[in-house]
C-alpha cells in the first residue's frame, strides 16, 4: 500500500471542521490520510492560524485578486499539484468550484453540509440559511452531510449522514452548533478516512 493520502482543506472562516480534522488525524481516527495543505481564499481566515498551529503548509488565494473564476481555479490546481494532493477537503470554503475544476478530481472532493440532503442543500443554502430554513420549515430532524462534490451544488453522491434532533427554543445559532457538534465534527474525519484508505488501496 502507498503512502499516506495527501489531504488539502479548503477554507474560508474559522476553521472549526479544519480543527476538527486535525484532532482526528492526532488521535488516530485519519489514519490513512495526512493534512498536506490548507488553502484560505480569505487572508484573515482564522483556520490559518488552526493550520500554522499545527505545522501544516497553508497558501492564501483571493479570488477577487485574480482577473476571472478559471484564472483563480488555476492557481488553485497548482497549488495543489505542487503539494502532491490526492483529496481535498472544503471545509466551510465558500467559493463555488466550476465543472472544469470538479471533474479533475472525480470522488476525490468531499464537502460537509449542515442538513440532511437532499433537505435544505443546493444554491443559496449555506450557513445559517441553512438552519433558519429548517426551523421555518419545522422539520422535527436536521442533521449533517457529507458528500462528493460535482458541478451541481451538493449534488454529488453521499458518503456518510447523521441526524441531529431539533429541540423546543432553538435559534439558528443554537441549532448550528449543536450540528456541528454532534454531525459535521465526527462526519467529516471519518468520511477523510473511508476516501483516504480507498485511494491508498487503489494506487
């Protein structure tokens, strides 16, 4: 079996399911997987300073700074060459990838989704849009999701669900974190793991 898979992060924010890999990988839950690169397309995302905390390469790409989305893609697949990345991870990155870029990477990209898709996912529905539509809604379960990425938002084929109960008195705030909490921060480690061990297996 070849050696570890070459993981990158994509990020946009704080960096909480960064965190949450991280402490995977320490712990031993990512055994088949290493976090090889962090890539931020905001410079004062809080998951670099997660990244550099824990000795991982990071690289700061703007989209705004580049001259088109496909100049900005470029950068991006160049990064990610250099570093030797098999998977990459977007872990709250709030850029959405074209069909030229995804279908480089054929189940080779996962993305964590705060809802049980296909319930509150697709254009438009990220963050806490995402929780103040299944409180308006009243759906009783939410939960997390994670998947592979293609062209069509949270399209692409499940990997790993878990449910989380609504309780009386949540906000969308409250409702956010106990998601998090209970799905998005153990979905997304052991869903790195399953792909990372595929693609060890298969090289």
């Amino acid at each position: 079996m070849k050696d570890k898979t070459k993981i990158a992060v994509l990020v946009s924010g704080g960096g909480t399911n960064l965190q949450a890999l991280i402490d995977a990988e320490k712990s031993g839950i990512l055994q088949n997987g290493t976090i090889a690169l962090v890539v931020a397309d905001k410079e004062e995302a809080y998951a670099l300073t997660r990244a550099e905390r824990a000795g991982i390469p990071t690289k700061v790409l703007v989209k705004k700074s580049f001259e088109s989305r496909a100049a900005f893609e470029a950068a991006l697949v160049a990064a990610l060459d250099e570093a030797g990345i098999e998977l990459i991870v977007l872990a709250g990155f709030m850029c959405i990838l074209s069909e030229s870029f995804t279908s480089r990477y054929p189940k080779r990209i996962l993305n964590v989704h705060p809802s049980l898709i296909p319930s509150f996912c697709g254009e438009g529905f990220f963050g806490l849009r995402v929780h103040e539509a299944a409180l308006a809604y009243g759906v009783k379960v939410t939960g997390a999701t994670v998947h592979y990425v293609n062209e069509v938002a949270d399209g692409g084929e499940i990997i790993l669900q878990k449910a989380v109960a609504i309780e009386e008195g949540d906000t969308p705030e409250i409702l956010q974190k106990r998601v998090m909490e209970e799905a998005e921060w153990i979905l997304l480690p052991r869903a790195a793991e399953l792909v990372s061990r595929r693609l060890r297996e298969e090289n």
